[in-house]
C-alpha cells in the first residue's frame, strides 16, 4: 500500500476535505480481514488513476475522532470526497470492477 496515503485525525482535513481530487478514503483496522484484499485493489488503481484521484487510508482505532464524525461503524469502508463533502459509502470488500466504476464516474 505504498500509494495510498496515510492520514489520521491531525492531518484529515488538509489531505481529504481541503484537496482539488477527488478522495477515495479507505477505512481501516489491522484485525480486519477483509481491508488487506480491499486496500490492495485501492492501491493497484492508485497507479491508474494518478492525478485524477487521491487515495488515503484511515486506520479508525488511531483515528477515533474521524471514525465518530463519519460513523464508520463497520470495517472496510470506503468514503469518496468530492469538495470536501463525501459522496459515496462502501461498506465491506469491494472488488476491482465495483471501485472502478466508481473511480471512472469521478475522474471523467
């Protein structure tokens, strides 16, 4: 996952809400099974979609405060920020064609 950004509580706001991209955040834990395979699939489209999407990943136990503000409740979830404001809400695995779908939809 060395494309995705990591962001947490402190820098949140200047790496998601205040950037031109559109985001795709990717929450995490480190017990979750299935955010490995999610994270890995969000990874090989960050090389795609370079300069068209940013992707950050927020691990929700270092990150509390983020975690409550979006009431991520569940594990992987993926948010997609567009103008600070987020747009879209994934719950659970997603595969290679469910993401880019989404991911075209954003960077056309």
């Amino acid at each position: 996952m060395e494309n995705i950004i990591k962001v947490n509580d402190q820098n949140f706001d200047e790496e998601v809400l205040i950037c031109e991209l559109p985001v795709l955040v990717c929450f995490i834990t480190k017990w979750c099974q299935s955010c490995y395979p999610t994270c890995l699939v969000a990874d090989e489209l960050s090389e795609e979609y370079n300069g068209r999407v940013k992707f950050v990943k927020v691990d929700i136990e270092e990150s509390l405060k983020i975690a409550d503000i979006y009431q991520i409740t569940a594990v992987p979830t993926i948010l997609v920020f567009q103008d600070s404001h987020a747009t879209k809400r994934l719950i659970s695995y997603r595969d290679r064609g469910d993401l880019k779908m989404i991911l075209d939809n954003l960077a056309a």
